[in-house]
C-alpha cells in the first residue's frame, strides 16, 4: 500500500473511532508508519487531509446513490432503491458513513463542519430534484420537496447510524419498512 493511501485509511479510522477534532496529525502520521512531513507532503495539512477523504469517500457515495434516485414514475420504488443504494454503501464503507454523519451536526464554523456541508448541499440537491420530479405526478407534493429531501436522508441516516451502532439489524424488510413509513408521512 502506498503512504498516500496508508494515511488516508488510517487517518478515517482515527477519526470515525475518537473524532475529527481529536484526532492530531501526529496521531495520524504514528499510526500511518510516517513522519509528519510526509503526511504534509501529500495533503499540506490535517485540513487538506480532511478534504481529500471527503472528496474521494463522497463521490464514491454520490456514485452510489445518484442512479438510484433517478425518479421513473414510482416513488416508493424509487425511495426503496435509493435507501438500499445508502445501506449498501454504509455496509461497504462503515467507518466512513459513521464519521460522515459525525459531521453533519458538529459544530457550525468547526473545520469539519465548513469541509462537509458542501457535500451535504450535494446529497440534498439529488433529493431535492427527486421529489420536484415526484410532484408531477404527486399534486400534494408541490412546493414540499426540501422538506422532504431533509426528513428522507434524515430518516435514512438515523436508521443506518443506529445499524452501524449495533441496536438494528439490516435486512430489505427494515429498509422497506422505513421507505413504508416515510411514505405514509408524505401522503397524509
């Protein structure tokens, strides 16, 4: 494995187990095997380190789940498919998911939280212009799409989190039986 992606992988394990914020480039550099100009030597800064693992796990996320959330004339099928697309990839990348949802509520101007609300932005849009196209076809839908996009991967999120964290077992049963609920919530 090279040092490039040794510190990644180390660095994520680091900071899905204790936190970003508590987690020290020295930290990092001892556990990758190296010195910290090397580590700066590839990524500049635990910041710049950061941005890379983001960047890579994100987009394999968002590659992930994009064909998914391709709105065909069914929404629960969709929705179904779009949260297994989400299970799979947490199943598939845990430490990542975990540290991702740590994120998302960290606080406002912390580094991390500046790093990821681009990426957030990112997952809300592909949401967002799944329920628009919904609506064309759901008249109570109209003008409840962000609301959606959010409780949607909201709902979503909580159930992988507390997969990741022992308290659920996935199985297609659960997952259909979230997109149930969610369902019921939007139609009422």
């Amino acid at each position: 494995m090279d040092n490039r992606q040794n510190i990644m992988d180390q660095a994520l394990r680091l900071f899905a187990a204790k936190g970003y914020e508590a987690v020290g480039v020295e930290q990092i550099a001892r556990a990758a095997g190296v010195t910290k100009p090397t580590l700066y030597h590839y990524f500049g800064s635990k910041a710049g380190l950061l941005e890379e693992l983001l960047q890579v796990n994100f987009l394999a996320l968002l590659a992930a789940v994009r064909p998914a959330a391709a709105y065909q004339g069914d929404l629960p099928l969709t929705l179904y498919r779009l949260a297994g697309a989400y299970f799979a990839f947490a199943r598939q990348h845990p430490e990542f998911y975990r540290f991702q949802l740590s994120l998302w509520l960290g606080p406002l101007q912390s580094e991390s939280s500046l790093a990821v609300r681009p990426w957030a932005h990112q997952q809300q849009t592909l949401l967002v212009e799944l329920f628009i196209a919904a609506a064309a076809d759901h008249g109570n839908m109209k003008g409840r799409h962000q609301r959606y996009a959010v409780s949607y991967l909201g709902q979503v999120n909580t159930f992988i989190g507390l997969v990741l964290n022992g308290f659920l077992e996935p199985s297609d049963e659960m997952v259909f039986n979230l997109v149930h609920q969610f369902m019921h919530g939007i139609y009422s």
